[in-house]
C-alpha cells in the first residue's frame, strides 16, 4: 500500500468513526433531533432537499450574490492596488483612506448595503465585495511593491518608456502570483459573508437564506444540511480556483503558488 | 561609428543627514568604436555606478555622456544592458524574452520571433527557445540575457558583473563566448568586473577607478590578441600590475 491510498483509506476511516460517534451522541445522549439532529436525520433531510429541487435555485442565487461581490472586488481592487503600489503619490493620498476603512468588520456594512440597495441581490454583492475587497486590494498593492528591482530596470533599457508599458509587460506580470493569493483569500472571506448577506432576505433563494429560512421554522436537519453544503461549495470553489491558477502559473513558477 | 564619451563627470549621492556622499568626480573617458573595455577597481568605487550612468540608470550632477554623439538622459535599447542579477522575466518563455525589445519597438511576431531565433542560435541555446528561465543553469540564463540585450541591435552593450555569479569553469566558458560573440557583432562593450583575470583575459583597455569619490586612476592597454593565454608569464605580470594599483588605492584612504 503506497502513501497515498494509506492516506486516503485512513481519511475515510477517520470521517465514518466520527459519523458514528455522531449518531450515537445525538441519538442516545442528546436524543433531541433539535439540539442536535442525528446522520440519518440529515441524511433524511437532504433526501427530500433533493426531491424538492430547490438545492440547484440556490446554489445559483449564492452564486450570483459571491460573483457580484467578487467580481467588484477584482475591478475595483486590482487598479487600485496598481495604482498605490506604482505610483508614490497614490500612496500617500489613498493610504489613510484605506487603513481607516480596512479594519471595518464587513458585516458591519450591513446596514448601508440594505439602505443604500434595497432588498436587492446587489445589497448581498454588496456586502460580499466589503470582506473581498480589501485582500485583493493589499495583495495587489505589496505584490506591486515586491517586483524586483533589475526586472524594471531591465524593462526600460529593453525600451518600455512608459509607466503604462513598465506595469504591463513587467510589473503585472510579476505580481500575478501575490494577486492571485489575494483573490483567493477574498473567495475564502466573501463566502464567509454569504450567509451573513442572504439573512436579511434579499432574495427568496440562497444557501444562506434558506440556512436562516429552517432556522426559523426550527428545520435544524435542514440547516445541517445546508452548512455542509455551504461548506464542500466553498471547498470546490477553492480547489477549482487553484488549480486553475497553478496551471498557469506553474509553468514559470516551480512550486509556491497560493 | 558608435563610441562613447565620457566627460567631466561626477556623481553625488545625497544622504539621510542632508549632506551627500560624492561617487565619482571628474571622470573623462573616451571609448572608441567596437572597443572592449573593463572597469576595475575596488569595491565602492563607482565603477557600477559609472556604467548605470553610461545605461541612463542614473542621472549624472555634473558633466555628462554622450554616445554616438548623443546625449544621454535616461535608457534606451540603443544601449543594452547585462546585469549581474539574473533579469530575465520568469513568466516569459526563453525565446519571448530575447524578444522583448522588438515587441517593445512595435515589430510584427513573426519578424521577432525570427530575430529572436538568430541571436539565441547564436549564444548556443536554441534547443531551449521554449523552456522557461528557471529551466536554465545560470551560465545559460546570462546567455539568453546577452542575447536579448543584442537582439535590440544595440550600439553599446553594457556588463555589470555578468559573470559574477557564476562558478569558475562556468565563467571561463562564458568570456569565451563573449569575445566570439564580440568578433561576431562588432558591438562596443563596457564591462565591469571584480576579476582582475577576466579583465586582461577580455579587454582592449583597462580603465583603473580609485575609490571616493571615482576617478580614473590609470588606463591600461592591453595589445595582444585572442585567445588570450593566462598562463603565460605577461599575461600574470599584467595581472600583478593592476591588483597592486587596485591595493594601492585601497590602501591611501
């Protein structure tokens, strides 16, 4: 039996004890399925999820509100981030601005994403692009900051003569890989904030929104279920993201990316 | 006719304190048309920064260059430069790198390309045109450096320590190289060095700068042709020659 196969067989082994203990715990300690609702509670409750065909309706609701904040956060962090860690002046004046509002907690912003959008999925987006934001945002600015010094020295003797020529043939380039860990950290704090951003009801779909919906009407089966699938969705967001990248990437960057 | 003039050239460096650490003062050099020359001399004493001023690096704060008659104020591939660091963009393919200039200047992929292939063919590595650099050892990557910097049809290649980081052998091999693709091209080159050996192996002069602030303390010219052997009895008197002025130097500060 090589490494991997031992890995894994041990992984597998490890998650049905702890499903067992699990349902032993819940059904013989706790014995109410409110408190804590057994593995084959949930395994019930998911069943009829699936018949019910809602899953699919909110997968894509989630979906859309994270797009929207993250793809905010990547139009609006990557040239600002440019723009700070090219640029001293930039710096300087957008400096105190950002470090005032960094620390922010993004759900914070909560009330103002439903005063300023309504109950719309752009409030969610909104409140999605507060935690994402900023990550992009510093990873940007320190991977503009890091671009060795000879790499532009050796653009402008090859002839960019411009800032506009420097950043994009050789300090965007270089700093694809801070961006790239930027992002994926942005993914990692904006579904944090999804269910955060679908509790208020923006929209009648929505992980979140159905996690609160159970919530309410006291379905905890339910609302397992929808943590665990809020959980494996962010996980595959993650792992189709890096790969991804490192398929790009890996080609100049032998190993540390992301 | 492509020689560079050197004159009445100082350069200050201001520090923390408000005062200002003079570089070089009072440099005058004339370097002639696909000549070979070498910058020695001990550490701190400006020779990098002379030929970053050469590159338009660095602003000069008294006198100036010109090459070909031209004035120079900032960098231009007219100039190409090899620097001791290994420069070449990682994210960029060998041949794309050696073609980088030409993309710069606007030429169409297919000419560059083309260009590219001849000046890797000609520093040896065409087998590698698609690898990416941090394929290559470091003797090859200053190879693909060199020909990026010729692929800009440069007047004057400039050589900050190129070979420094490399191992002996590796770096006997290089200069080899080097003055084949010299005698290939009929480019000027500037060259800096901390080997005293690589520079009576390589060059026509060798101009000696004595420390804080630089100034030439002596030009040394060396007739005999190439190859070179370094064995031999006057290449080592040569040698012995220009580590005693260097030491000297050294020693009156």
């Amino acid at each position: 039996m090589n490494r991997q196969t031992q890995k894994r067989l041990l992984g597998i082994a490890a998650l049905v004890v702890a499903a067992v203990i699990w349902q032993i715990v819940a059904e013989y300690v706790v014995g109410r399925s409110f408190i804590l609702p057994s593995v084959t509670d949930v395994a019930g409750a998911f069943a009829n999820l699936l018949g019910s065909g809602t899953l699919l309706a909110d997968i894509a609701v989630s979906l859309e509100h994270f797009g929207i904040g993250l793809l905010a956060a990547f139009f609006l962090g990557v040239p600002i981030g440019i723009l700070m860690g090219w640029f001293r002046v930039a710096d300087f004046l957008l400096d105190p601005i950002i470090e005032i509002l960094r620390p922010i907690p993004p759900l914070a912003w909560i009330p103002f994403a439903i005063i300023w959008f309504g109950l719309t999925t752009q409030a969610a987006g909104f409140v999605i692009f507060a935690g994402a934001f900023f990550p992009i945002l510093t990873a940007t600015y320190s991977g503009f900051r890091d671009v060795p010094k000879v790499f532009v020295e050796a653009g402008k003797v090859l002839g960019c003569d411009t800032s506009f020529e420097l950043i994009r043939y050789v300090a965007l380039p270089a700093a694809i890989p801070a961006i790239a860990s930027g992002i994926r950290i942005a993914m990692g704090v904006g579904w944090m904030c999804l269910v955060a951003a679908e509790m208020f009801g923006v929209s009648r779909y929505g992980l979140g929104y159905e996690l609160w919906h159970n919530y309410y009407l006291h379905q905890m089966p339910n609302v397992v279920v929808y943590m665990l699938i809020l959980g494996f969705a962010g996980l595959i967001i993650d792992r189709i993201f890096r790969n991804y990248v490192d398929g790009q990437l890996l080609r100049w960057r032998a190993g540390e990316v992301a | 006719m492509s020689g560079v003039t050197i004159r009445d050239l100082g350069k200050a460096f201001p520090k923390e304190d408000g005062t200002t650490t003079q570089a070089l003062a009072g440099v005058n050099l004339e370097i002639g048309d696909e000549e070979f020359v070498c910058l020695v001399g001990p550490s701190g004493c400006g020779k990098t920064t002379l030929l970053r001023i050469i590159a338009g690096l660095e602003t000069t704060t008294t006198g100036g260059v010109t090459v070909d008659g031209r004035a120079v104020t900032g960098p231009d591939p007219k100039r190409g430069m090899v620097f001791q660091e290994y420069s070449l963009f990682p994210w960029r393919r060998v041949i794309d790198n050696v073609a980088f200039g030409l993309e710069m200047k606007g030429v169409a992929k297919e000419e560059r390309r083309r260009t590219a292939d001849y000046y890797l063919e000609l520093v040896g590595l065409s087998q590698f045109r698609d690898a990416y650099p941090f394929e290559l050892s470091g003797g090859m990557r200053q190879r693909v450096a060199i020909a990026r910097a010729l692929a800009n049809d440069p007047d004057v290649l400039l050589m900050d320590e190129p070979f420094g980081a490399l191992d002996a052998q590796t770096r006997n091999r290089m200069q080899k190289e080097l003055l084949s693709l010299w005698e290939q091209t009929k480019k000027t080159i500037v060259f800096v060095t901390h080997s005293v050996d690589e520079a009576v192996y390589l060059s026509d002069r060798i101009v000696v700068l004595s420390p804080r602030p630089g100034s030439i303390r002596e030009i040394i010219t060396i007739p005999w042709s190439r190859p070179r052997d370094r064995t031999s009895a006057e290449f080592a008197e040569v040698r012995r020659r220009v580590l005693r002025m260097i030491d000297e130097t050294e020693n009156t500060q």
